[in-house]
C-alpha cells in the first residue's frame, strides 16, 4: 500500500473547485458566488472566498447572503473588525434572518464587545430561540452587564461570589477581578469572595494580589483547604517553593482524603523537605 496522501480533499475535487474559480473569475455570470465562495471558505481557502466575495459585492453591495458570506470568511481570516461592517450590512440588509445575527454577535464576542454582543444575540433569539451558541453569547453578556451594575454600586439583588465565579467560568477574568476587588471593600472578612478574587488575580498573572489576599484568608479561615491550596499554587508560581510547600501541607491537613491536595503536597514534597510538619 503506498504513502497516505498529504491533503484529506481528492484531487479532482480541488481541480474541480479551481476550475469553477477560475471561470467565475473570467466570467462571473457563469457562478454562483456565495456557493463558490463557502466551498472556498470550508476548503481553509479564506483569502480567496474575501477576495471573490468582495468582488461580487462591487455589483451586488446591498446582497445580504453576500455580505454574510464575506463576513464570514474576513473572520476566518482574523479580520475581525472589517468582519463586523460586512456582518453588520448582512444584518441591516435582511434582519428577519437569524444566521446574520449569529455570526455578528460571534465576531463582537472575538472583539471583546461583550455589550454590543449581548444585544445582537438579544435580537438573534427573538428570531431563533433555539440557538445554542446565541444563548450562550447572551447569557455571558447578562453576566457581565450584572456584574457592572454592582460594580457601579448596586449592590442589593446579587452575591458577588457567585457571580464571580460564573464569570470566571466563562473566562470572564478581568470583569471578575473588578467585581470582587469591588466587594472586597465591604466585606474584607468574606474567605470565599477571598478565594475567588485570587483566582481572578492569579488568572491575570498578579501574583503578589494574589498570595496578599490568600494569606489573609487561610487567616480568617485556618481549615479552609481551597484557600491553601490556592495559596501553594501561587507560591510556587512567585518561585517560593518552601513557602509553597507550607500551605500545601496545610492543605492536606484540612482536608487530608482529597486526592488532588495529596498530589500537590508530594508532588511540592519532592523539590524539598516540608518545613511543618501538621
């Protein structure tokens, strides 16, 4: 048997696909472009699809399976702000059609426009309540408009815990980082708001925020094997590998049957020789 070949996509199939290319290019009334141009799109041919979308909208600007089409491809390609104007077009142009809405709110969450994505995908659902992805997109912006809202100062309707570790979950490290620096101010004796505002820093590398906050909470909470563990962790990520194998034990100790804890302890066991002994 000979050598597998090196590209998965049959060769007459790709000859095929360049013939098509080539004629639409000579004669564009011989193609369909958005076909064309999603079968360039599903072959990693990005470049091309832009460049044969874009040309077709030159005659065709107000095409809404055009603009989404191009839209598409420009966010493969990494363009994600130029992605946006041809998504948003699509959407302006058809806004009963759902798939626009869904690819525009995909775009602004890769943006980091996590307000803006929020209200598209807001839209979107009205027209395809079913769309998982949509969903999610909306409830990570509801997540995140909540958490400003406490952070402004409404603070009555929500447990700052929680609402940063849904955050957290979803990635969310900078906004869960504010919120419960934000909560930390009113309740500094709150070990699990401690907790959660050290993953937050340790997620965004500040180490030292990190260490400062879990040191304060294995104080207020000296059983609290979450809040050791974190602490070793961090430690050990500052380059304190005595200290980190202290909280460790300390760890273990509080919850001494937790098979991670006790793959922490030997794992920071073995560089050294554990300075307490619980």
């Amino acid at each position: 048997m000979g050598e597998p070949a090196l590209d998965s996509s049959p060769a007459p199939t790709r000859h095929r696909l360049n013939l098509r290319v080539l004629c639409f290019r000579n004669d564009p009334g011989t193609g369909e472009p958005v076909m064309l141009a999603r079968e360039l799109i599903a072959e990693g041919r990005y470049e091309e699809a832009v460049d044969l979308t874009g040309r077709s909208l030159e005659t065709e600007p107000e095409d809404a399976d055009l603009l989404l089409t191009h839209g598409v491809a420009l966010r493969a390609r990494g363009e994600l702000k130029t992605a946006q104007l041809a998504l948003t077009r699509a959407a302006k142009a058809d806004p009963e059609w759902p798939e626009a809405w869904h690819h525009l709110a995909a775009v602004l969450v890769a943006r980091g426009r996590i307000a803006q994505a929020y209200r598209v995908a807001e839209r979107g659902l009205e027209l395809d309540p079913f769309d998982e992805e949509l969903r999610a997109i909306f409830e990570l912006g509801e997540l995140e408009e909540r958490a400003q809202r406490y952070i402004d100062g409404d603070r009555d309707a929500e447990d700052p815990t929680l609402l940063a570790q849904a955050l957290l979950a979803r990635g969310r490290v900078e906004t869960a980082f504010e919120l419960t620096r934000a909560a930390l101010m009113e309740e500094i004796d709150d070990e699990d708001l401690m907790v959660a505002h050290a993953t937050a820093a340790r997620a965004r590398g500040d180490l030292d925020e990190a260490v400062s906050v879990l040191t304060l909470a294995t104080m207020e909470a000296p059983d609290f094997a979450e809040a050791w563990r974190l602490l070793a962790l961090s430690l050990e990520e500052r380059g304190e590998p005595d200290r980190a194998r202290e909280a460790a034990a300390h760890a273990l100790a509080a919850a001494p049957f937790e098979p991670a804890l006790r793959a922490l302890h030997a794992r920071l066991d073995a560089g050294g020789e554990t300075l307490v002994v619980l």
